[in-house]
C-alpha cells in the first residue's frame, strides 16, 4: 500500500514539475514575425532580385512581375500579437496562437481587404496570402514565423 502511494506521489510530483516548466517555456519563447509587401502585377516581366528567395512560390501566381515594396519584422512572446500597416491603408493583424511540435499556429486578418484566415508554420517557413488592388496590381503580403 505504501508502495502504491508512493508512486502515485512520484507521478503527481513528475506531473507537475513537467506542467510548471514545458508550458511556460512555451509561453514565454518569442516569435519574430517578418512580412514582405511585393506589388504583383501583370505589368512587364520581371521579379525583384530581394525576391528571388520566393521565386518558386511566386511563379504559382497568375502575375509576370513582382516588386518588393516594403519590408518590415516585429515580435512579441506566444498568444501575444503584431501588427503591421500597409501601403493600401490596411492593416495586418498576426495573432501568435499555440507552439506546437513543429509548428505555429497564427490568426491573420486584414481588415479592408476582408480577409481572416489561420495557419500552421514550420519555424523559419513562409506563407504567400493575398491582398488588396494597389496601383496598377496586387498585394502578395509574405510572413514568415521564426521561433
């Protein structure tokens, strides 16, 4: 009986121990949220060398050329949120929800353009969403999560 006690201590206690510091670390860990603005047009045929990292992602698109027109990073701790304006007049909103495995779970919305989504972001991945019209084409906004 004693025995059973015992070990049924030890595992509250593990438990325990094991709640106090893995959630916590998680909570705490900062996310740094970088976003490039590209104008993305059927204007000419060229992409911004400063875009040739996302070429193979921007090629899936039904535009010939793409200009970066803004660069902008921020951070903040897990469940915390950045915001970012842009040159439409909108802005982004990036909640920082849960870290997972692999993986960050992010809330984004952008008010004008009507837009509210969620997704899953390996550390150091980006994601291509869609914008507003602006000058003669379209806001491609790029985030990229790094943890």
């Amino acid at each position: 009986m004693k025995r059973i006690f015992y070990f049924l201590i030890s595992g509250l206690l593990v438990l325990l121990f094991f709640n106090m510091t893995v959630k916590p670390l998680y909570a705490a860990q900062t996310v740094k949220i970088s976003i490039l603005v590209i104008k993305a047009s059927n204007n000419g045929n060229s992409v911004d060398p400063a875009l040739n990292h996302l070429k193979s992602q921007l090629n899936r698109l039904n535009y010939s050329s793409y200009l970066l027109i803004k660069s902008d990073s921020k951070q903040d701790k897990v469940n915390g949120k950045v915001q970012f304006y842009l040159p439409d007049g909108d802005v982004l909103n990036v909640n920082l929800n849960n870290i997972g495995k692999s993986f960050i779970t992010l809330d984004v919305s952008m008010f004008k353009a009507g837009m509210k989504t969620n997704f899953k972001i390996v550390n150091g991945g980006t994601v291509l969403i869609g914008g507003n019209e602006y000058e003669d084409g379209t806001l491609v906004i790029a985030i990229t999560a790094s943890y």
